[in-house]
C-alpha cells in the first residue's frame, strides 16, 4: 500500500502533524491563563456602582469610581471607625485593599463595607470577563460571593 508513492517521508509527516498540534495546545493553554494585572480596570458590581482597580507598587487596590444607584449612606463614609474619615465621599475611595496576585488569583486583601464600616478578608478571581469577589469573617467557608462584570473600555 506504501509502495504506491516512492520517496514519501512519513515519519516526517507524522514529526510536522505532532509539532503543529504540540504548538497549537501550548498557544491555547498559555492564552488561557490570567496574568496580575488582567483585573486592572472598570467594573460593575451589578448593585449600583462602577469600581476602578489598580496595581500600586504590585499590589491591587479598587475604588468607587461612580454610583448609578442610590449610593451608601448618601455616598458619604458615615460608618468609617476612623472619624476623621466619616465625611469623605466614597467616590474615590479605596475600600478594595492590598491584593497580592498569587497562584492566578488576587489573595490576602480586605474588602471594605461602607455600609457598616468594616472591612472583611477577600479573595479576587478572574472567570472571563467576570469577577468573582469572595469575603468572609472569620472562615472562609462562612463566605459570600458576588460577580462584577467588566466594563467594556470602549464605553469609557
């Protein structure tokens, strides 16, 4: 059956196909993965406000860019403990705080809620163009999850 084409190299064509497939999956799954800064930019938390977030120093921080709803407590820090902080306005103001980019997801930081003034452990996980922001006090396990969705820069 070979016979029928003298001189064909097969095992060279059999070498090509494994290295264009080889190359191909290797393209894919490093496409595929998600570097420190993927997180940089707008998002909307779908419950009334757009968050801006930023690398400092290789750290992640977020901030209330704008709110589309109604914001906290008239968009004031009413609630802050510190009290010299309880008249700023939360447009501006951190309260996503010193994320660390390991293992491709942003992990050790605190999440601050203005409505009641504290802030809770966090985790940040990048599935696509969602973000799923994690906190929890104490465990964990005892924990809630919330989806922000990127937005598009063109809107910007």
């Amino acid at each position: 059956m070979y016979s029928a084409i003298q001189g064909f190299d097969y095992r060279a064509l059999v070498s090509s196909a494994v290295l264009v497939v080889t190359g191909t999956l290797f393209v894919v799954g490093v496409s595929g993965q998600v570097t420190a800064d993927d997180i940089v930019g707008l998002w909307d938390t779908n419950d009334g406000a757009e968050v801006e977030i930023y690398e400092r120093d290789g750290i992640y921080y977020g901030r209330f860019a704008r709110f589309y709803d109604d914001p906290p407590a008239g968009g004031i820090d009413s609630h802050n403990p510190d009290l010299s902080l309880r008249t700023r306005s939360l447009v501006g103001a951190d309260f996503i705080l010193k994320f660390e980019f390991l293992d491709g997801k942003w992990r050790n930081g605190r999440i601050y809620n203005p409505e009641n003034g504290k802030d809770y452990e966090a985790d940040l996980e990048l599935d696509g163009e969602v973000l799923k922001v994690r906190g929890w006090l104490w465990f964990r396990l005892l924990g809630r999850t919330v989806r922000w969705t990127r937005i598009a820069k063109e809107i910007l």
